[in-house]
C-alpha cells in the first residue's frame, strides 16, 4: 500500500457514498491528503431524513443473492460488489466505532438511537480523526484528465484543485445536462428518470381517507407483471407506503415512458381472492343477517375504508347483511379485491428521492468502483445507474461502493 503523502484524493459529494469513500480512504492511506467538497452548504443531508430522521443505515439481508434482488438497476453490479463489502460489514463497520443498529421486523435497520445525527456525528468523527478536509459550497464545472500527473477539478467559483485520484460520489441528477462534466470525460449516461415516488389520483373520492393505512395490501399495475404486496397508505393526493414505493422504483422507467399516467387494482385484503371473499360475505349473510353492514366489519380492515368501500359499491346507510342484493355483493367483492384506480402522475417521496440512470455499468469496475475508461477516476453511491427499493438498500450500496473505491485507491 503506498503511503506516499503526496498523493492525494478529492471526493466530490457529501453524503454517505462520498463520505464513506472520504473517511476509509483517510483511514486506510494515513498519508494521503483526502479533500470532500460538496456543492450545498450541507452535509449528509439525505441521511438526515432519511427513516424519518432516524437513518435506515442497512436491511437485515444476508444473502447476496437475495439482497441483489432489490435492486432494479444494477443487481449483477451489486451482486459482485457486495462480496467484497456486505451488509455484515455495514454492522461491524459501526459497532466498531460504538454505534449499534437495531432490526425492525420489516428487515430495516437503524441505530438503536433512533436518530440519524448518531450516524452523522460517526461519520464527521471519522472525516475529523483521519483529518480529511471538507470544503462546502464547491460546485465542480469540469474535470481535467490531460494532464500525466493526474487530474484537475475546476470549481464554479473559479478556483481548481489538482489530485492523483478522483471519487465522483454526488448522488442523482434529475436532467441529462447536469451529466455534462462526467460525459466529457468520455462516460455514458443511462437517461435519469424518478424512482420512489408515490401515486397521485386527483380528485378521487378515496383521498377523503387521508391518513388511513393498511397493514398489508396488493397493488398490481394494470397491464404489466408488476406487482407487490405491502404496507399502503392513502393520502390526500393518493397512494403511498412502502408497497407503492416499491412499484415506482420497479416500474421507474416504463412509468417515466407514460408520462406517469396508468391504472393500478388494489387487493385491500389479499389472503382473499375474489371468489373466496363472495364465499366469506355469503357466509356473512346468515351470521349476520340482521346486522347492519357498516358497523364493525369482519375482515379487520380499517373502519372509514370499510364504510367507503361499501358506499362505492351501493351499499345504501342502514342495509342488512341479509339485504345485501347480490348486484351489490358483487360490486363490494370487485372493490375489495380488485378495486381499479386511475393513476396521474407522481409526487416525490418526502426528501428521499432517488433516481435510476447513471453512469452506465459496463464503463465501472464492481470490484473496484474504478472507472474502466479513465485510471484513477472512481464512482461511489447514486451517480451509477444503481438504484434499490426503499428499506435501507440505497444506503447499502453507498457504503459498499465508498468502501471499494476508498481500500482501491489507497492499493493503487
């Protein structure tokens, strides 16, 4: 390992990717000079918000196979980086450095703290400890790679910074154009398009219930394979929670292609199929003959979703199991278990956005993060055509891919 103290790095990008390449690097080469620049004036601000404020750092997946499934984009990519660093190195990386996470019995992982500043302050500790200079407010116009000695980064406010070494770890971008700078260095950009973002019905009667989550729904995107079964939540412009989430980051491109505007079935209660939920009304019917249909249902669904789903199908105020006309009967069943929603457009999730497209995958070593057409050029974190579904697995793939860039340009 060369531990030459004239070499050094710039890692351009604040957030965990570039910071996790930023402090291993300091950690692994305590000789070289590490220098982080970040174009805002703030660091690791999607770990901030991430979770709801309390970092979900990982998923409890052990399995390199299975784990790679998460991954829309990128999956043989990951499927190799993974081997080098995991999940189980995430989990040792900070227990190492006294920070435990916690298991939630979704797979999510977070600190037990509960809060991502505990994740923020190890990662500042780490950048103070192993003295890697950070400089905010550094928008980067153009890389150089003309020169034999290595690279120089051109800075919007005119200033430049010559390195041996240079790890590109500044998230997304939403346009093609904001690629410029990496194209010029000859790289090739899988076209961004919104991944993570939930389902806009506007107008639509069922946002009344704003507010009412189901535990465990199956959301289908009519005329596709697309399907996913998860928590749902309905808000006052449509549909989220994770199984919504899920969808958009699966179907990110041939949504992008519809301009966002397609139809989706929602199971509400997906142990039943149509025809053996008609058997459980039918059956309903004697029990409960003289019952009125809107009082507490059977199916354990939430109380002011039940009563839509009956006021939606005709089911008139007052109206007893035994009424219940078989017309009506089936208009429920078809509501329950296959209500047809019209989707248009998307609303970005919270602060947690994340895009698919990137730096195309066949130009980028797995095993090394480095660049297979510019030496000495790294990529770390979401500026790849790498993207997970929501549950800590965006965050997975920026500390694996930091790590790899950080122990391969310290052994360079």
């Amino acid at each position: 390992m060369s531990k030459d103290p004239n070499k050094k790095l710039i890692v351009i990008g604040g957030g965990a990717a570039g910071f996790f390449c930023a402090v291993n690097a300091g950690r692994l080469n305590p000789g070289m000079q590490v220098i982080l620049v970040e174009k805002s004036n703030k660091l690791l601000s999607k770990v901030k918000v991430s979770g709801g404020g309390r970092c979900n750092v990982t998923h409890a997946c052990f399995d390199i196979v299975d784990m790679s499934k998460r991954y829309p984009r990128g999956v043989n990519f990951v499927k190799k980086s993974f081997h080098q660093f995991f999940t189980t190195d995430t989990i040792k990386w900070f227990e190492e450095r006294g920070i435990n996470l916690k298991t939630e019995k979704d797979g999510r992982m977070f600190p037990v703290t509960d809060s991502s500043q505990t994740i923020i302050d190890c990662l500042l500790r780490e950048a103070d400890k192993y003295a890697v200079r950070i400089e905010l407010k550094k928008e980067v116009e153009r890389i150089a790679n003309d020169n034999p000695d290595g690279f120089a980064v051109h800075f919007a406010d005119g200033s430049a910074i010559k390195a041996d070494y240079v790890c590109i770890a500044c998230g997304g971008f939403p346009k093609l154009s904001q690629f410029n700078w990496i194209t010029a260095l000859g790289h090739t950009i899988e076209e961004p398009v919104p991944s993570l973002f939930t389902f806009n019905m506007p107008g639509h009667p069922i946002t009344k219930l704003m507010g009412v989550a189901v535990d465990m729904a199956r959301v289908k995107i009519v005329g596709t394979k697309l399907e996913e079964r998860g928590p749902l939540l309905i808000t006052h412009w449509g549909l989220s929670g994770p199984v919504v989430l899920r969808l958009s980051a699966w179907g990110a491109r041939d949504l992008a292609a519809i301009q966002w505007n397609f139809r989706i079935t929602v199971n509400w209660l997906p142990e039943y199929n149509e025809q053996q939920f008609a058997e459980q009304l039918k059956a309903l019917r004697f029990e409960k003959a003289s019952q009125l249909l809107e009082n507490k249902n059977a199916f354990g669904l939430p109380q002011r979703l039940w009563e839509f789903l009956l006021e939606y199908s005709g089911v008139k105020p007052g109206m007893r199991w035994a009424d219940l006309p078989s017309a009506v009967q089936n208009k429920l069943v078809r509501n329950a278990c296959s209500l047809e929603l019209e989707i248009k457009g998307k609303t970005t999730f919270k602060e947690e956005f994340v895009t698919a497209g990137g730096v195309k995958l066949n130009e980028i070593d797995p095993n090394t993060m480095m660049s297979k057409k510019v030496p000495g050029l790294f990529f770390a974190g979401e500026i790849m055509d790498v993207d997970g579904i929501t549950g800590g697995f965006n965050f997975q793939h920026a500390w694996t891919s930091g790590f790899l860039a950080a122990k391969a340009i310290t052994e360079h």
